[in-house]
C-alpha cells in the first residue's frame, strides 16, 4: 500500500506551461489531507565551458523583480516529449547562439518534489560553432556572455548566483571531474 492514497483530484489551473492540481488524499494513518501539485515537463540545463570559461546568461526574472545570472535552460512546452538532448541543443543555441559540437548527459535532478515532479536533464557542453540567438517572446532581455569558470564559483559562494538548478548542475559537472 502507498503512504499516501489520492481519494479525489481536481484541476485548479492550467496554461501551456503548468498545470495546477489539488489532491484530496489520505494518509497511511488514516488522516486526510489536501496536497497542492505543480505539473510542469522536465526540462535541460547546459553547463557550456570551453578553456576554463563558462557561458551564462542574465534574465530579469518577474517573480523576484530582479535579474538573474544563470545557466542556459529550458523546456519546450508545446513538445513535452522531445528527446532532451534535442531540447538541451535547443536550449543553448536559442539562448546563447553557441552550437554544441559535443554534448554529454551528466545527470538528471528533481527540481522541488515537495511540490512536482518536474526533473532537469543536466548536459555538459563543449567545442563550439557560433550562431545567433534566436530568443522566444518569454525572453526578451536574456543576454549571454562568456565567464571564466572560478568567477562564477565566487559568485555562487557569494549568493550572487541563486538558482538552484544552474548551481546543481554545476556541482555535479564539477563533482565528476569536467571543470
């Protein structure tokens, strides 16, 4: 039997990037509960390095009121499916112009299940051709520029990069010798 049995579910709100769910349920102890749950796809994040530097990108983010630094990454909405390493090349040459000659899959994470099940493929990215960005309306603003690597470690250290998923990623790329 699973800790917690759903009894009833009922949709609260969707767009065409998330879906809103409330969950009746019922615990293994026989209390009931409500649970609130974010569907949303999985999506990549690039950890794009070259000769120790690394590529970013810097967003205003509407939900802080501030901009961001961050690693490229996104989903493909309208796709949920796609194959991620098709995303993941999707992702970088949208956002940063860089065209990944080598990709390599690093690993893959959970993005906050207390809440969702969303997870993020995280790539590494090397030897690159030059293009240009070819942002989505969502980004306007998003510039991308080049950092060596032990900055962006200090920026971390110093809270000044938050996104846990671009510090994630970066730990793990990190944590398997790659930079």
């Amino acid at each position: 039997m699973s800790e917690i049995k759903t009894l009833s579910s009922q949709e609260i709100y969707c767009n065409q990037w998330m879906r809103l769910k409330e969950d009746r349920i019922e615990r293994a102890d026989g209390s009931h509960g409500v649970y609130s749950v974010i569907e949303k796809p999985d999506f990549a994040v690039i950890v794009p390095v070259s000769e120790g530097y690394i590529w970013v990108v810097e967003q205003y983010r509407y939900p802080l009121g501030a901009r961001t630094i961050e690693l490229p990454q996104g989903s493909w909405e309208l796709d949920p499916h796609a194959d991620p390493i098709a995303v993941a090349r999707g992702e970088l040459a949208e956002e940063t112009g860089l065209l990944a000659q080598k990709m390599e899959q690093i690993g893959y994470q959970k993005l906050a299940q207390g809440y969702s099940s969303q997870g993020y493929h995280i790539w590494l990215a090397t030897d690159f051709v030059s293009s240009t960005q070819q942002l989505d309306a969502e980004e306007v603003g998003l510039t991308c520029r080049q950092m060596p690597v032990a900055e962006f470690e200090t920026l971390i250290a110093e809270g000044k990069i938050s996104d846990a998923t671009s510090v994630t990623a970066f730990l793990l790329v990190k944590l398997k010798g790659f930079v």
